[in-house]
C-alpha cells in the first residue's frame, strides 16, 4: 500500500526529506512503519498524525494515509 509521509525537524534532517509516497506491507502499524524507513530516532522521541488526528504508533495505516511523524520535546 502507498503513504504520504511527511517528516518535520530533527526526522527530516536525518532522513534527507520532508515528504514522499512509502510503499509499505499492508496491515502495517506506524510503529512497524516507523522501523520500515529506517527512522534514526526512538520512537519514544515521535510523535504521529494520520489524516490530521493524532494516532498512537498502534493504529493501523490504510492505503492513501497521509502519515505525519514529528519529534516531540527539545531543549537543552
């Protein structure tokens, strides 16, 4: 199945894009997504929206989901 995904900050630094189409299994969660494209991050540090509602990494993505993963926290 084909996802928009769409990376902010840090993620998109360490990924080198901010948005492309993922072609993933299907019945695959955002936490299995998240292990998928190799995301340097714990996915303690992420935070995830699917269509605009915010989802927790168990929810099960659908074909055409538009998958947002942001980094949570920060400061120093």
């Amino acid at each position: 199945m084909k996802v928009k995904v769409r990376l902010t900050g840090l993620l998109a630094a360490s990924c080198g894009f901010r948005e492309k189409i993922v072609e993933l299994p299907n019945d695959f969660t955002i936490a299995e997504a998240i292990t998928f494209m190799n995301i340097p991050v714990s996915g303690i540090w992420i935070k995830s929206s699917v269509n605009g509602s915010l989802k927790n990494k168990s929810y099960v993505l659908q074909e055409s989901d538009e998958l947002y993963l942001f980094p949570i926290g920060g400061g120093g």
